[in-house]
C-alpha cells in the first residue's frame, strides 16, 4: 500500500477504496492481509486523536514494512505480532470449526512448550475448560512478558540490517487471546520493564495493538488511545 494525502478528507478516502479485509487463519490469510490492516487501523488512530501532519506519504517496504513521512520527516514502521503458535495452528484445524468446540486459551499461555499436531488435535476437540486459570495480576505479568520478549527479538533484528529513520517505531499487534486486561496495570508494567531500553539504540516509539486499545511507549511518556472502528 503507497500512497500519498493531503488532507484528512484524502486520508479517508485512500483507507474506503483501499478498505482490507483479513480472511479467518486457514482461510489464505497471509501477513500482508494482517499488516495492511494493522496500519491502516494504526493511522486511523493517530488522525483521531489529531496527531498526523499533513499532507503525508505511506510507502510500503521492507525492514521495516512502512515508512510514513509527516512534516519533513520519515517515520520507519516495524509490524509484528504476538501469538502462541500453537494457538495460531489449533484455530485452523477442522475441530474447531464444529459447535461444541472450545478453545481453551490458558492451554497456550506465552512461553508454554510446543505440542505435537496430535496433541492440539485432542485439546481443541474437548468441550469443558481445563487449563490452568489466571490468578491476581497473572494475565497482566504474561502479557508484558510477551510483549517485553518480543520487543528484545524484534530489537535484535532490527540493529542487523534495518533501515533507520528520524523516527523508528515498532508496532506490535497482539492477537493472544486472554481474560480482562488491568490496562493501567500492564501500561505501568511495560513502562518499569522499558526504563534501561531507551539507553539502546533501539526503537524510538513502541505502539502495542490490543482488541480496541493502541498502547504507545516513548522514553519521557507512555498513553493510550482508543482505536476507531
């Protein structure tokens, strides 16, 4: 996706003709789907909260995946996102297409072992919860914990053959499923665990992408946003 807006009237117009739709995992959905999605849902946010400059430019590229130039400056955009794999791989499976098929999300929290295909093939298949429950703020300590682990894999990559731009920013989507988020909770979380990386030569802004929130991290401040429909 490239194109250019001068106003917010273009912007709108750019995103209702460009307007992307992302298939259901094991329906052909592809990394494009979910990227071109993301920044389009990701500058929706900005412009709502007015903080876009225009006229701008949307380049499509790679490492990172998009540069956005504002006001005499480029903005390099690095998408990623969080899933357990295994999670990823027991929502294409025909099991879980039938009715009574639960997913059990606490069977895949973040950092536990990969199963074999046989395995995710009985645990979608069964029809009460019997993971383990979160307890006090454990749903909050996991999340950052995802979201910190991908942030130092992403950094590595990033510091071996990256582009650098005035700005560089790392846009996370989130797409684990989880119980009710404490926000303010994992905003402070993630706001102790980031204090010694803005020392590195690392990303500049960090945007994480949960259900209808846009969490932003930057050295001196950290906010949230709600993001439009």
């Amino acid at each position: 996706m490239n194109f250019e807006a001068i106003n917010e009237e273009q912007l709108l117009f750019q995103f209702a003709i460009n307007k992307i739709k992302v298939p259901p995992r094991g329906a052909k959905r592809t990394t494009e789907h979910t990227e071109l999605w993301l920044i389009q849902k990701f500058i929706s946010t900005l412009n709502s909260f007015n903080k876009l400059t225009f006229p701008l430019i949307l380049k499509n590229r790679e490492r990172p995946d998009f540069e956005l130039i504002m006001n005499g400056q480029s903005s390099g955009i690095e998408i990623t996102e969080i899933i357990h794999p295994d999670y990823a791989k027991a929502m294409t499976l025909p099991e879980v297409q039938g009715n009574a098929a639960l997913v059990d999300a606490s069977l895949f929290k973040w950092g536990t072992p990969k199963k074999s295909l046989a395995k995710l093939r009985e645990m979608v298949s069964r029809t009460e919860l019997t993971g383990t429950p979160w307890m006090g703020n454990a749903v909050e300590k996991e999340f950052v914990k995802s979201v910190i682990d991908t942030i130092n894999s992403k950094h590595k990559k990033y510091t071996n053959g990256y582009k650098t731009f005035d700005n560089n920013c790392l846009l996370i989507y989130h797409n684990q499923s989880s119980p009710f988020i404490d926000y303010n909770n994992v905003i402070n979380l993630i706001h102790e665990s980031l204090n010694n990386y803005w020392d590195s030569t690392g990303f500049d802004r960090i945007y994480i992408h949960k259900n209808n929130k846009l969490l932003g991290f930057i050295k001196s401040n950290n906010f949230v946003y709600n993001i439009p429909s």
